[in-house]
C-alpha cells in the first residue's frame, strides 16, 4: 500500500497541471455545494426558530376558580404534543396589550372592567410540526370544559407549515443535483487526466500489471484530489463567512442576520463528501476506460 | 516421440486467422515454436509479422483458429489472467514504447512492481539488468534525453526483468543506426544463449542471414515457407 501511495504522490507531482485542475474542479464544486447546504442550514435554522414560536392560546370561561388553574394546567400538559402550557392572566394579557399599544394604550382607559379573559399560552414539542396534529390539539384542549375558546393561527400555520416543508425538500433535491453535477464534472476532469495518461496505462498493461495496479494510484490520486478541493473549497467558504459576519452583520446591527458555520462534525463530513466525489469520478472514468 | 516433442513446443498456432473487418490480415497460420528456439518471421510490409505477434500477447483476439502458450489456451484466457500471460512474456516494440514521465529505472522496475516483487528485490534486480545492458550510469535519465539505440537497450532490459520465457521483438532493430542495432541484437541473441525463446519480426534480411536460424516468410497474411 505504501508503494501505491508513493506512486499515486508522484504521479500528482509529474502530472500537477492536470491534478491542480482536479483539485480546483472539486474545490469550485464543494464551494458551490456548501454555499448552498450553509445557505439551506441557516434558512432552516430560522424557519425552525418560527417554527418553536408557534403557540396555542387556550381562553377560560369567566368565573373560573384559581384553585382550579393547577389542575386544567396538568390536564393542558397532559395532551401529546403540549411542551409547556403558562397561565396568562387577565391583569397580565392587559399589560401586555397595553405595551402593544404602546401610544394608543389610553384607549384602553375607556374601559371599566377588564373584558379579558384569564388564559393560558400553550407551546409545542420540538417535532409536533404538522398541521393536521396541531389542528387535533385544538380540538383536544377545546373539548376541556373549562376553555371557552381557542386560537392558533390555523391559516397562517398550514401555509407556514408547507412552505417550510417545500423549501426543505427544495434544498434537499438541490443538494442532490449539485452532487451529481460535481460527480460528472470531476468524472470528466479525471477522465481527461487519465485520457493524457493512456500511453502510460497502455504500456502497463502490455508489460503484465493487473488492473488494480493500475487503477489503485488512480483511486488514491483523486482521494487526495478531492480532500485537498474540500478543504480548500470550505477554508475559501470560511473566509466569506468570516467576513459577511464581521463587515455585512455589523453594519446591518440587524439581530435577524446572525449566520452561523458548519460544526467540525460537518465540515468533516463534507472534506468526507468530497473525496467520495473524486473517487466516484474516478471509478465512473477508469470503468470506462479500461473497458475500452 | 510425439509427447516429447509436444512437451518441448511453448507456443502453437492452429489454423490461426485474423480478420480486420473484410480485410485479411492472416490466413491459416499453423506455427509450432520449441522451446529456446530463436525464430525469424519476415516479409515485407503489411505481411502481418505485426499483427501475428500482437496475437500472441493478446493485443488483438484471434478471428479464428486457436494459440497455445506454455499450456495456456489463449482462446480460452479470461480478462483477468492476461496479465498473467503477459508476464510470461517479454516484448519489445520498434517504438521502444518507454512511459516519457518515468525514468530509465522506473521503466524497467514497472514489470517487477507488477509482479509485487519486494523493492530491494526490485532495486538489485534494475541494477545488474541496467548494467547487462551497458545503461546503469544513465539509470535517472528521462527517456527523451537518450539515443534511439539506448531507449531499445532500456526496452529489452525491460523485456527481460521479468525472465520470461518468451521473448517477443517487434522490428527491435528497425529504427536504429547499424551499430545500434548491432548491440541490440547481441543482447537478445545473449538471453537466448540464457534460455529464452524468441520470436523476431524483422525485415533485415542481413540480420537473418548472419545468424541462421529458422524463418517463417509471410507475404499478404498467408505464410509462404518454413
């Protein structure tokens, strides 16, 4: 093995101009790729973000005793999906419409008697994302006979919900597509490497190597081609990162624009990705190749 | 008798065609070579001396008729093992066929790292070869930078690394100056005296004459004598 890494170094050696357009094939393909994948993370870290503000508002029927609060509490928690349910009440759904109003409060001022009802804010658990689920929860907690109503922004929610659905399988059919586009444009890159080296690879073959002993430097060449695209494609990714976030987010001071970068375990997985690209380039040329 | 002679044959030819399409490239070719035998197949160009060596390596299939080497059918060889045919042989082309981005060393050390030898092995085995054949000073040298008679000397010393049995040579002499082609050919008449068969396809009349030996004269495909 260590003969067949010694040979696949000094074939990248002899060979550098065709290897330096391999690793800058790879390296535009991770860059474009990842590009995408961060953009598609960052999206989704938002949507989820939404997604986690997406609360169920339960309002009691008057005259509903405190000492009963604890227990429609555990009831309310009680239900699948309820991830924490938090009394709201009248007094204090009062201050809040008048931090609301803000300028417009001494509206409210016309008014003897609070006409709020006490309530309770529910949230979801992380997976309860579905419409339908959601739907089935109202229904639920409007069956209790201590709510007098419910309120969840069904309409706003279903389209939320498909949206965020839609933009997910989006970036992941994306995702795909550029996979298999980087695949067949370093299988060509390689196979132009290989199509320069067919006298090479002839004469091999005439003096008895097997074909593994061909193709195994070929292998490590392009396993090495695509670690050094990946690192390189993600550190070109790094410094636009770096950059946005010090100038474009400062700049902006705007809360909403905070990006963030792969995790370590990613951006292996992705150096991990981009040598499987040049092996399978590889594999797709060199089968071809020498069946020919 | 019959065995002993058979067992003393390494290659045959049994009504050996070679078709191009509708072009005839050899027509009913029957060949018995013994072994250590040093043999001569001439014509002039276009005959198919090329071509029928070329079969014997397997760098063309047969159309028709079948070729034994060394017990092996030919017809019969997967994909797989004729790397395992080849090694058996050693050939030498008129083009030299040397890889320009390796060195002399590495060109000839190719046929033992293909066979998985050890690289000391390798190394000691290179040298004498280099040196048999007058090339181990120019051992780090890139094939463009020598003469035609020494880019054929590192072909043959490439040819014999591996101890083949056969030798197959293919117009080893064709492109070189007379003294060059003098020292070549003393080498390969050198490992037949070692023990190789050998198989020349050769139009040097001159080179058949000075050493006597059998010839296979092929006009348009078909072989006209023995």
């Amino acid at each position: 093995m260590i003969f067949f890494f010694k040979r696949a170094f000094q074939d990248i050696r002899t060979n550098s101009f065709l290897s330096a357009v391999t690793i800058i094939t790879i390296f535009l393909s991770v860059l474009i790729v990842s590009t995408l994948v961060l953009f598609f993370l960052n999206t989704n870290d938002y949507m989820n973000s939404w997604k986690k503000g997406i609360k169920i508002i339960a309002y009691l029927k008057p005259d509903i005793a405190e000492t009963n609060l604890v227990d429609i509490k555990n009831k309310i928690h009680g239900l699948y999906g309820v991830a924490e349910a938090e009394f709201i009440s009248k007094e204090e759904a009062m201050k809040r419409l008048r931090e609301q109003m803000k300028r417009q409060s001494s509206l409210l001022n016309g008014f003897k008697e609070n006409p709020l009802p006490d309530a309770f804010e529910i949230r979801l658990t992380e997976q309860f994302s579905n419409s339908e689920r959601i739907e089935n929860l109202a229904v639920q907690i409007e069956a209790l006979p201590e709510i007098d109503d419910v309120e969840y922004g069904r309409r706003w929610i279903g389209r939320f919900i498909k949206l965020f659905d839609l933009f997910r399988l989006t970036g992941y059919a994306m995702s795909g597509i550029f996979f298999m586009a980087a695949v067949f444009i370093v299988a060509n890159t390689i196979r132009l490497v290989i199509y320069s080296r067919r006298e090479e690879i002839e004469i091999m073959r005439l003096v008895g190597a097997t074909d593994r002993f061909i193709k195994t430097p070929f292998y490590i060449e392009a396993v090495i081609q695509g670690a050094l695209g990946g690192i390189i494609g993600l550190a070109a990714l790094f410094a636009a990162y770096i950059y946005i976030s010090t100038n474009v987010e400062q700049s902006l001071s705007f809360d909403l624009l905070h990006v963030r970068f792969f995790s370590l375990r990613l951006s292996g997985a992705i150096i991990l990705c981009s040598m499987l690209v040049g092996w399978l380039g590889c594999f797709i040329s060199l089968r071809q190749f020498l069946k020919e | 008798m019959i065995e002993k002679n058979e067992k003393s044959t390494i290659i045959r030819m049994f009504h050996v065609h070679k078709n191009y399409g509708s072009k005839k490239a050899l027509s009913n070719i029957n060949l018995d070579v013994s072994k250590n035998e040093f043999l001569f197949i001439t014509g002039p160009s276009g005959a198919g001396k090329s071509t029928l060596l070329k079969l014997l390596y397997l760098g063309e299939p047969v159309s028709e008729g079948q070729i034994l080497i060394d017990g092996m059918n030919l017809s019969r060889i997967s994909r797989k093992r004729i790397s395992f045919l080849r090694r058996k042989l050693g050939i030498i082309f008129q083009d030299y066929k040397l890889i320009t981005t390796k060195t002399v060393f590495d060109n000839v050390a190719l046929v033992l790292e293909a066979m998985g030898k050890k690289r000391q092995f390798v190394q000691k085995k290179v040298n004498s070869v280099l040196r048999m054949v007058g090339m181990e000073k120019r051992f780090n040298a890139m094939p463009q930078s020598l003469s035609g008679g020494e880019q054929q000397r590192i072909a043959v010393a490439r040819a014999v690394i591996g101890m083949p049995k056969i030798i197959l040579a293919d117009e080893p002499t064709g492109s070189l100056d007379p003294e060059s082609a003098g020292a070549v050919f003393d080498l390969l008449k050198e490992f037949h005296a070692r023990g190789a068969t050998l198989l020349v396809a050769t139009h040097d009349q001159e080179l058949i004459r000075k050493t006597g030996c059998r010839v296979i004269y092929l006009k348009d495909g078909c072989q006209v004598s023995k």
